[in-house]
C-alpha cells in the first residue's frame, strides 16, 4: 500500500513538472512571434524602420517573402506595396498591426476640434 501510494505521488510530481515545461515553452515561443514586429518611426524628418530598438540598416524578407524596406515600405508577394506612416506596424508576416494608442490620440484630437 505505502508504495502505491509513492508511485501515484512521483507520477503526480513528474506531471506537474512535465506541464509546467510545456507552458514555459509555449510562452516564450509566443512572446517571440509577438516581439517579431517592424515599426515606422518618423525621425529627422525621415520614416525609418526599427526592429527590437535598432534601425533597419538595409531590407528585410518576412517569414511569408514580403519585403520591408528601410523606408518603410512593404512589399507582398502579389506585388502590392504599402508606406507605413508614423507609429504604423508590421508583423513576422507583413499583415498591419493595430496602433490602440496613435488611435486614441487621433480620436482625441478629432474630439477637441
């Protein structure tokens, strides 16, 4: 009887552990893809592209074959192309992120005027 129940806490124990790995692995996977982004900033009067803080220094290829240039253009594979304005955003596979907070700060302006 003692050693049923050692067994069925040691398999209990070896399953949380297991588990826990899997999450930890899947939440770094998943930041990782989230961080994967290419913002246009407006700097000296110029739009660059940044990538985790640093300047694009020549183009990129995404994931998918779409093209991001260091002028903040991209480019898809069906050859269409789209200039990201200020604060504007891509992801690993050049599809336009959201921008909540440039949103806000539009929407307010439009509501003081």
């Amino acid at each position: 009887m003692k050693k049923g129940i050692v067994l069925l806490a040691s398999c209990i124990f070896t399953l949380n552990a297991l588990a826990q790995n899997i999450n930890h692995d899947n939440k770094s996977y998943r930041s990782k893809k989230q961080s994967e982004k290419y913002c246009a900033i407006l700097k000296d009067g110029k739009i660059i592209m940044m990538h985790d803080s640093t300047a694009l220094t020549s183009d990129t290829t995404l994931e998918n074959g779409a093209i991001v240039k260091t002028n903040g253009t991209v480019i898809r594979l069906n050859d269409t192309q789209t200039l990201l304005k200020n604060g504007e955003c891509v992801d690993h596979n050049g599809d336009l992120m959201p921008v909540i907070g440039k949103m806000a700060e539009q929407d307010s302006e439009i509501k003081n005027k």
